[in-house]
C-alpha cells in the first residue's frame, strides 16, 4: 500500500540515509524522495512516497523514524495517486504544449503536483472549474497574492490569484499544512500558466 510521509531532519550529509535505512528496516520500500523545503534552523522537510510491504503498519514506519535523533515525522497518508511524483518541470512542459488550455490543465494538474486533494478555479459567479473531489459550490474571495485559507473543515486550504477577479485553490484533507516553499511553487506556477494563456 502506498504512503505519503513527510517527514523533518537535520540537513546534514547522512541523515536522509538514516531515515531511508530506518524505514527499509521497518519494511516500507521507498519510491521517491523530494525536498520540500531547507530551513533558516539546520532542518530540511522531505515527502517519501513508499510502498508499504505487506503486513506492515505506518505507525512502524512512523516509529522508526521518529526513534533517529532530529527526526520527526510531519504527516503520514494513504497516497492514492500512486506512481511517481510528478514534477513541475512536467507541468511547465504540459502547460506550454496547450498554450490556449494552461490555466485549465494547471488545475488539474494541481493535486499531483502539490499532493492534494483537489483543486478548483473560483471566479465571482462560483467554481467555473474543479478536479473530482472538489466541492461544487465555494465562496469567491478577493486573493491578491498566493497565501493559506481558513477552513471550516479539516481542509487545509491555500489559494493564488489567476487573471481578472478568478483564483485558484488547492485542498489537503487533514494536512500536512502548506509550506512557505509550497505556496512560492503555487504562485509562481500560477503566474506562468497565466502569462503562457496570455501569450
């Protein structure tokens, strides 16, 4: 089974080995790593994607993590998206093979490139746009620049501006929360399926 685990360490040489080796030893079979963000603290945050072997609980792969000194585990989810993470190099090069379409593929590209949940384009007259799990309905709001929402669920919610009075936003059901480095990947991948739209 496949599992989303992001997890926190010291960015010192060797303490992605550790944490790769501790989670081998607890029989998760890791797919791919990508570093989420380097902190101004010495840490880094990473996201694993890893096969579960079967029989194994994600609380022993969380356990064995946490047991390395530095280490902590963020967030740990069933991934359903499965495969390999998907790069937002990829999403430029599909945005620019559809010039006409960027906006509109950038949404549904959105949950694969973030690991989210959903996305919608949300302009005055409501959702103009959404991926399969995204509500119908969601109230426009002014964005004037990439930043987090407030949620009345377990939604962690983070949203950039599009042309006009339209925006996007992206879901997490229940976390992790959205990095700062996150929200400058949205706005700037934003910023440039606009302008590739515009061009």
């Amino acid at each position: 089974m496949p599992f989303l685990l992001r997890v926190a360490l010291p960015d010192v040489p060797g303490s992605l080995g550790r944490v790769a080796t501790a989670i081998g030893e607890a029989g998760g079979d890791i797919e791919a790593i990508e570093i989420v963000e380097h902190r101004h603290d010495g840490t880094a945050v990473d996201d694993v994607l890893l096969e579960a072997l079967p029989g194994v609980m994600p609380d022993s792969l969380v356990s064995a993590c946490n047991a390395l000194d530095g280490v902590s585990v963020v967030w740990i989810s069933r991934y359903a998206a499965g495969g390999g993470l998907f790069l937002d190099l990829e999403a430029v090069e599909e945005l620019t093979a559809h010039p006409t379409l960027a906006v509109n593929r950038l949404v549904e590209l959105l949950p694969k490139i973030f690991r989210a949940d959903w996305a919608a384009r949300v302009g005055a007259d409501g959702v103009l746009q959404r991926t399969g799990a995204a509500p119908d309905e969601f109230a426009w709001l002014r964005v004037d620049k990439p930043g987090r929402l407030d949620s009345a669920d377990d939604n962690v919610l983070a949203a950039a501006p599009l042309a006009g009075d339209e925006f996007v936003v992206l879901a997490r059901r229940g976390g992790p929360d959205i990095l700062d480095s996150e929200m400058a990947r949205l706005g700037h991948l934003v910023a440039l399926a606009v302008s590739i739209a515009g061009s």
